[in-house]
C-alpha cells in the first residue's frame, strides 16, 4: 500500500524484523527500517524519510515496541541535507529496479 500510494506510512512485525525489512526494501518506493529504540525511530524518519516501520516481536517488549512505534509515528522528515539522501537513494532505485546479475556487463 505504501508504494502505490494508497498509504503513506506501513508497519511490519515479524519475529526479528530483519527478514521484513530486507523483503520491504525489494519494493519500489518503500524505504523501511528496523527500530529497536526511540532513537533508532527518530533518526529513520529524521535523516532517512523511511516509510515502512518493521519491528521485531520477539525482541522487543510491548512497552518498547509502543514506544518505538510512536516515536516513529511522530517525528517528521528533517528535510535540508538530508532530502539530499533521500533523493540519492530514490535514484539507485530507479537505476537497479530492472538489474539483474547479467545486465550488470551492460551498464
């Protein structure tokens, strides 16, 4: 939903939260991140405008995990010098969403 649009922002919990945000991050338009604490959370949107949260349900208690989530639901994309990042990411993106291992002789 967040990469077509329909959201701006996405959760994933699985049990360690590696394995989500690995396969969130194949997705085009989907910068995600795991946080395992506030400031984690705080720096993901601050600095890197993610827009997927994933958590691990395993690793973190209930308190935690709220205070991640609403850590991350709150802080806003610092914008200035860091859109500059943001943008590079967007554009190895769009470089590398058609790569695969044989196109790369290509490029």
């Amino acid at each position: 939903m967040v990469a077509s649009g329909a959201a701006t922002r996405g959760v994933i919990v699985d049990g360690a939260g590696i394995g989500s945000s690995i396969a969130a991050n194949k997705v085009p338009g989907v910068r995600a991140a795991l946080c395992y604490d506030k400031a984690s959370a705080r720096n993901s949107r601050e600095h890197n405008n993610a827009n997927v949260l994933t958590l691990g349900g395993r690793l973190l208690t209930e308190t935690q995990a709220r205070d991640v989530l609403y850590t991350w639901l709150t802080t806003p994309f610092a914008g200035g010098r860091h859109a500059d990042r943001v943008q590079k990411i967007a554009e190895l993106e769009r470089r590398y969403r058609t790569w695969t291992p044989s196109s790369s002789e290509n490029s």
